[in-house]
C-alpha cells in the first residue's frame, strides 16, 4: 500500500481544473498496479467535469455534445452520446437502448419543455443563461456534473461485490470522495428542510399568536361596542322619547305661555282703553273734539299695539318653535336618528299644533280686541266725543254772538 | 418497502449491467469508460434542462451565491421548485431507468431477436 496524492475531485468547490484553493484532499489507498474499475471511471467522470468549463478550451466540446437543439437532449432517442467506448466495445445499441428508456421516461418534462416554447426557443434560452451568467452557468453545470458523477459512481459501491478482487477496500475511500456532493446537497437539503421546518413552526406559531391577537383584539372590540352600545346608544335611545317629548312640551309651553301673553296683553290694553275712554267720557266737559280724537287715536294706537305685541308674541312661538325644533333636530341626527324619527314626527306635529293653536289664540286675542273697541261703549264715546264736540261748537258761536 | 430496499433493487439493477458487461468480455478500461459516458449524459441533460428553466433572476442569485456551497442549495431548491423534481432523485430516476432498458435490451437479444449495433 503507498499513498497517492490526492483525488482532486471536489466538484462541489468548483474548483474544477486546480486544487489550489479550498481543496479537499482525501487519501485514498490503493494498489498501484491495480486500479479499480470505479476508480477508473472516477478519474474519467474528473476529468470530465473539469472539461465542462465552459469558458475554456473545452466550450466547444461541450456545445458539440450538446448538438444543435435542447430537444435533441430531452427527446431524441439516440442522445448524442459520445459512441467511442459504446461503438469499440459493440454495445453501442444497448447502451442506446438504455438510453432512450431513461430519457422516454422524462417525456412528461419535455411536454413541460415544449409547452414553454419551441426547441429553439428553448435552446436560445440555454445559450442566453449561459452567456450571461457564465460563472452561475459554471456552477450549474458543476452542480449537475457531481451530482450524475455522485449518483453513478457512488451506486457503483453498493455493488462492491461485482469485482471484488479489484474494488476492494480502496473503492470505500474514492467513492465517498465522489460522493461527497451528493452527501453534501443531501446535507445542504436536510439543513434546508430543519430550517425550513424550524421557519415553518415559529412562522406557525407566530400566526397562532397573532391569530390569538386577533381573536382577542376582536372580542375586546365586541366587548367594547356591546359595552358602549349598553352604556351609550341604549340609555340614549331609551332617553330620547323622553327628551323629545320634553323639547315638544317646552315647546308647546312657550307656545301656550306667547299665546297667554298675546290674550292677556290684548285683554290689558283693551281694558286700557275701554278705561281711557271712560276717563275721556267723564271729562267730557274739556274740549269734546279733542277728547273724541284723543279717545280715537288711543283706540288705534291700542290697535296697533295689539297688533305689534301680537307679532311680537307670534315672533317668541316662532323662535321658541325653533329652538325646540333645531334642539329636537340636533337630538335626532347626532345621537338617536334612526329610532327616534316617529317620534320627531309626533313631537313636530305637536309644535305644528301648538303654533297653530298659538296662532289662533293671537288670531282671537286681536279680534276680541277689534271686537272690544267696536262694542257699543266704544261707540258711544266716539258718540259722545262728536256730541260734545258739537255742543262746544254751538257754545263756542253762542258766546261769539253774545260778545257782539 | 423503504427506501433502503429501493436503492438495493436499483444497486442490483445497475450491477447487473456491469455483470452483463464482464460477461461479454468488456475491459475495465471499456466498462469505465461506459460509466464516464454515462456521467456525461445524465449531466449534460440536466444541466440543459436546468437552464431552459432557470430565470434570469435564478441566474443572478447563483451567481452572486457567496460560496459553491450556498450556490448548490440554490440550485437544488430552484431546479425542484421549476421542474417538481428533487435532482438527486431524478439523476437516480435517470440511472436506474438505464439500467432496466439496458437489461431488457439485453435479454431480447439473447431470446434470438439481437438488436443491430
């Protein structure tokens, strides 16, 4: 047994030419004159792996191998296969056979292919990632390259017994060289999948957690709008015909109390000038025709005071009407709109109501009042106040024609 | 049967090509060289398959992928993610189909219905 130096077959460094950097060097013991079926074909598969450069001399192979279409590679039958081996040891149609079944198997990705576009399209994509991305290229093409390289050769050692003189010991140690990407990708996947997995359960737990948040956030809104709904909008509501009626009453009782003051000022000024003109028809002896126009002008000046205190007061119901209409108004838009607006209804028929009969009691209190000055003491006095103004006139021309 | 049995059945599958290889008297340097080809193969039709499907932004992530290391993930998640296919087990699907056609191939030709090489 002696040492060898290294097998420099660390596809998955992509160092594929040299070893300089990063290399991996393993140990493998062999018998010199006796290399191994397996490690012959190791050595081959480097060699070839380190010739996918597609930057280097070896492009060209590489395109060659490829030959013309992406559909030649997926679909053909007959791969371009490099025969040389195939054909020098007469199995070249095995091998094809073998060939065409393993690719007649992935006929549903070149379906997959071929619906993303045709052989040319396809083809011209590969050249474009290729020419773009040389470096990712490269690395696309190392990946793929260790892991048929670690799939192959590293099946081969589970059939050790094949040629068990010649593999022997030594295959253990160059397999799992080779094999190494395959381990790797596999460690790679596994580390990618518990961290996945890991991502998975906190990412999972995390939308428990906030699901739960949410859940409590949504009962504590339910609980807060049932609460204000209990707190608020009921007692408001349940408030709000009352308050209604209370704006209505108030606003029947300003109406009342306007139409009370209208009867009792109109009653006042009618007794006012009922007395005036009583007072005049006493102290008739004064000059009558002043006395008749005085009493006339004070009965007109009541008039019109009635008529003034009566728009005064129609005024007050009116205003009054509408503070209570506007409070009512307000009530029901901010606070209790949609269950009170019957209620609004009724309360401004009320108001309605209640001015009109304010309306009437004002309209009544100036017609007593017309009526008042009409009545026959009214009468009489302007009656009186033209006798007495013509006996003044009968006294006035009796002293002139005496005096003569 | 668990993937253990699998793999034995596939080793088997695949042993029996090289016994069949011995048998008809192929040298060492003739069988490895059938295995070396067969590298080439199954890599080359990946790899195009890989780039027909690979974007340009899966391009740039293994390229600006720190390491070869981290660029292998890359790739091994983005091929299974674009074809379906986890690239271990497609390149053993790929293998093991091999085997069988090259086995089957093999045993018409000797019922008496050679195939022309």
């Amino acid at each position: 047994m002696e040492k060898i130096r290294p097998l420099d077959f660390s596809i998955q460094q992509g160092k594929l030419n040299n070893m300089e950097e990063g290399a991996k060097e393993v140990t493998i013991q062999v018998q010199p004159e006796k290399k191994t079926l397996l490690q012959k074909a190791a050595e081959k598969a480097k060699a070839f792996v380190k010739n996918l450069n597609p930057i280097g001399k070896d492009k060209a192979w590489f395109a060659g191998l490829v030959t013309g279409t992406a559909e030649s590679i997926l679909v053909s039958p007959l791969l371009p296969f490099p025969v040389g081996a195939w054909a020098k040891a007469g199995i070249n149609a095995l091998v094809a056979t073998g060939v065409y079944a393993a690719v007649d198997k992935f006929y549903d990705i070149k379906d997959k292919m071929i619906r993303r576009g045709s052989a040319s399209e396809v083809q011209a994509r590969i050249d474009a990632n290729s020419e773009k991305r040389l470096k990712a290229a490269q690395r696309v093409k190392s990946f793929f390259g260790g892991v048929a390289a670690g799939t192959i050769l590293g099946l081969g050692a589970q059939i050790g017994g094949v040629s068990a003189s010649e593999i022997g010991s030594n295959i253990k140690d160059a397999v799992p060289s080779t094999g190494e990407i395959g381990d790797a990708i596999s460690s790679a996947a596994g580390t990618v999948g518990e961290a996945a997995t890991s991502v998975a359960g906190t990412v999972g737990e995390a939308a428990t957690s906030v699901g739960g948040a949410v859940v409590d956030v949504g009962g504590s809104a339910a609980e807060s709008v049932s609460d204000f709904v209990s707190d608020k909008v009921v007692p408001v509501a349940e408030d709000a015909p009352g308050f209604i009626a209370d704006q209505a009453s108030t606003g029947e009782e300003a109406v009342k109390s306007g139409a009370e003051t209208v009867a009792s000022t109109a009653s006042d000024l009618a007794t006012g000038a009922y007395d005036k003109a009583g007072d005049l028809y006493d102290s008739a002896s004064g000059p009558a025709s002043d006395a008749a126009n005085t009493v006339a002008d004070a009965a007109v000046s009541a008039g019109e005071t009635i008529a003034d205190t009566t728009s005064t007061v129609a005024g007050t119901v009116a205003e009054s009407a509408e503070t209570a209409g506007n409070a009512v108004k307000d009530f029901v838009v901010d606070e209790a709109a949609p269950t009170v607006s019957d209620a609004a209804g009724t309360a401004a028929g009320v108001l309605g109501d209640a001015v009109s009969a304010a309306g009437e009691v004002s309209l009544r209190a100036f017609d007593t009042a017309v009526e008042t000055v009409n009545t026959p003491t009214g009468r009489a006095v302007a009656a009186a106040g033209l006798g007495a103004g013509a006996v003044g006139v009968l006294v006035t021309k009796h002293r002139n024609g005496s005096a003569r | 049967m668990d993937q253990q049995d699998n793999m034995d059945i596939k080793a088997f599958s695949f042993k029996q090509v090289i016994e069949i290889l011995e048998k008809e008297g192929r040298s060492e340097d003739e069988i490895s060289q059938i295995l070396e080809d067969l590298v080439k193969t199954a890599s080359t039709r990946f790899y195009a398959e890989a780039m027909a499907v690979f974007s340009d932004e899966d391009m740039r992530e293994i390229e600006e992928a720190a390491t070869d290391e981290a660029a292998n993930v890359i790739i091994a998640r983005k091929f299974q993610e674009k074809t379906g296919a986890d690239a271990n087990a497609a390149m053993q699907k790929f293998l093991d189909t091999f085997a069988q056609g090259f086995i089957d191939q093999y045993n018409k030709d000797k019922s008496g219905n050679p195939t022309q090489s």
